[in-house]
C-alpha cells in the first residue's frame, strides 16, 4: 500500500512554485475524488491562484494558535488536515474564533487554505498508511474496498466494414479506449463481424441500400470502453464519424472491481505481541500521555485494523468479512463502543487528532521532495513546532 509514485523535484534555484503548481502536487497525492460524498476537501481559500508560494504551514486543525502561526510566518499556504470551512458560510463578518472566522482573516491577508481530509485517509501513504509505519506495522491491504470513482461504460454500434478506422479514430480521440492503471494501454477496441438489417421510410436517406425496403448488411459490432467523464463527447464523435443517417449504439454501465484503494488499512505486526504490549508501544511511538484499550490486556494480538480519526463501525463491518485481532483508532462513540465489545474485538483507542498527526510530518516530507527549496513547518495539536 506505499506511494511508490516519485515526482520530480523541482531545481533547487528554480523560481517559487504558484498556488496552482502546489495543488495540483497536493491533488495527486490525495486525490480529491478519493473523498467521502459529505466531506469538503480541496482548496478552500484562495486569493490569488498565480501567487507564488514559499512558506507552507502544515496543521491538523486551524486554531488561534495555527493562526497567529500563519500570521507570524507569513505563510502563502495552510495545510489544514480538517477543513476549517465545512458548512456554508452564511455572513462574511467574523465574530469569533472559530475555524470558519479565523479562515476568512486569513484570506484578507492572502493565505490560501487547502484540506485534503478523507481523501489523505484513502491515498496510499496518507493519513492510516502514517499511522501504520508510526507503529511499525507492515501494511497488508485497505481495510474496505475502495469505491469507483471513475465508472466506465462499454460503448458498442455497428458500422459497415471500411468506415470502422475513421469512426475508431474519432471516438479515440474524444478520449475513449483507454485500459489500465494510468491508462497504459490506449486505444483499445473489439471487432465481431456480422449482419444488420433495416428498413427506412419514405423520408430516409440511407447510407446503404435503398428507403422502403428492407435491407441486409454486413456489419461490425465495434465496441470500447469510455470513461465517464469523456461519455458525452464519445458519443458526439461517435455520431459525427458514423456514416449512417441514424446510428444504432449501446452504453452499458460497467461493474469493474475498483482499483483505488479504500478506506482503512490491516497491517501485521512483526510478531504477536500482548494487547498491553501493543499499548505501550504506541504511547512510546506516538508520545502519548495515555492510550485506552477495551478488551483482554493479555491477548496476543498481531493483525490489526486501522481507521485513523473516528473509526465507527467501519471495522466492525470488515471484521465479519475477515477477523482481525485489534482494532486501533483514534476514538469511537460509546455505543459503537460497545458493539465492539459485543462482538469480542478489542480495541486500542488512541485519540482522534493523536492517531491522525503523523500524516502531517510524512505529508511535508512528499512535499519538500517534490518543492525543495520551500519553507515548510509543522505545526502539532500540542504546539510543537518543527521546520524544515
């Protein structure tokens, strides 16, 4: 489950990156599509998308202090892990300390804001990959399948025989045809020959045979596979190409297992450990003043499930499916609680912002790679700050 992806670094003596160049780096690392349907990820303030950036700060939440931070520093760009402007925004007057307040003075002084959220939790290396490598757990796989969210389709006509290339060439150009991972494979398509009849009125022009009478034809069935976001204009190309008057095509909805990853992670420990062992182990790690765990303090445990943040019953459900020894989580509501007690799964409870604040210190690591010469601190919900 790592980021075996490398971007290039920029040149160390290279002009400040833009606004833009940062989050286009930022949406590849985390995706935006990767996140829950009721979360709000992406960049949330931006006063200028050509101002160029040379001080990033890295938060879990935007608070007084992350602000004063900011101010201080004159930060181009806060990294705020939960987004700051969630609800809507009904009035532009700030008149407390909250995040969405403290969010619009920071855009009266021109700092963009950007929160990558549950699509960091989803990303390979993100947030659960973070909190797995704290606590030296070789990652397995995601602990929930991940959800399509690029549904493809089949796009099948018939065309005479010397009209298939111009029509192909057409849809290809609109984007379709495209197999694999990053697409690797292009242009791609599937011929059966055959026949088709028809019979036009009185008003047709038919491309082959003649109106009012039924003709047989040789055909071929051409099909290939289209993105969503391309479907529209596939179909366009597709009728401008085709020769006949009236083209015949299908669109089927695909139901291709997805290939992105999913929520969670289950990871392996090196060894069977006892509960407690593990407990004291992640305090150590993840300097903790204390962990809670429910369940025997003396089971051997060494699978574990992994929901950085507030887990729910997201593990539970995984766990039916493929038991796994502890769940580890940042915290959970007290009936989800005991549901997990019910079902005999032990837990590790590690507090919600504590179980998602190694992401922060990997996520300016994958940054100062990619944007060497930008000033990047780190900003901890303890008010440790680290730079780099």
């Amino acid at each position: 489950m790592r980021n075996k992806s490398r971007t290039p670094a920029a040149p160390s003596n290279a002009r400040p990156p833009k606004l833009s160049d940062v989050v286009a780096q930022l949406e590849k690392i985390a995706p935006p599509a990767y996140a829950e349907p009721w979360d709000h990820v992406g960049l949330l303030a931006a006063p200028s998308s050509d101002r160029p950036v040379r001080r990033i700060l890295i938060a879990l939440d935007l608070t007084v202090e992350v602000y004063e931070q900011c101010r201080k520093k004159k930060t181009d760009l806060l990294i705020c892990y939960h987004p700051p402007i969630f609800d809507p925004i009904r009035t532009l007057v700030p008149r407390d300390c909250t995040p969405p307040s403290l969010a619009m003075e920071l855009f009266r002084r021109g700092v963009a804001i950007y929160s990558p959220h549950t699509a960091l939790d989803v990303a390979e290396g993100g947030t659960n990959d973070a909190l797995a490598a704290a606590l030296g757990l070789r990652v397995e796989r995601s602990m929930q399948p991940g959800r399509e969210i690029d549904p493809q389709f089949k796009l099948v006509t018939f065309v005479p025989p010397d009209a298939v290339e111009k029509l192909a060439a057409a849809v290809f150009e609109a984007g379709a045809g495209h197999i694999g991972k990053n697409s690797r494979y292009t242009c791609c398509s599937f011929h059966t020959p055959g026949h088709g009849t028809f019979r036009g009125d009185e008003t047709t022009h038919p491309a082959v045979g003649k109106k009012e009478r039924l003709e047989v034809v040789p055909e071929i069935r051409w099909e290939t596979v289209v993105h969503q976001t391309v479907l529209s204009q596939a179909i366009a190309a597709l009728k401008a190409a085709h020769p006949y008057e009236e083209p015949a095509f299908d669109v089927i909805p695909m139901a291709n297992p997805s290939t992105h990853p999913g929520m969670g992670r289950i990871g392996t420990l090196p060894k069977a450990i006892p509960l407690s062992e593990l407990a004291k182990l992640a305090r150590k790690c993840l300097r903790l003043p204390l962990v809670q765990i429910t369940g025997s303090a003396s089971v051997r445990v060494r699978t574990c499930a992994i929901v950085a943040g507030s887990g729910g019953k997201l593990a539970l459900e995984a766990w039916r499916k493929e038991p796994f020894d502890v769940l580890i989580t940042g915290e959970l509501k007290h009936h989800d609680l005991l549901a997990y007690r019910a079902a005999g799964i032990h837990v590790l409870l590690l507090g919600h912002g504590e179980s998602e604040t190694p992401v922060l210190q990997s996520l300016s690591a994958r940054l100062r790679q990619i944007f060497p010469g930008l000033e990047i601190a780190v900003i901890q919900p303890c008010g440790v700050i680290s730079i780099s």
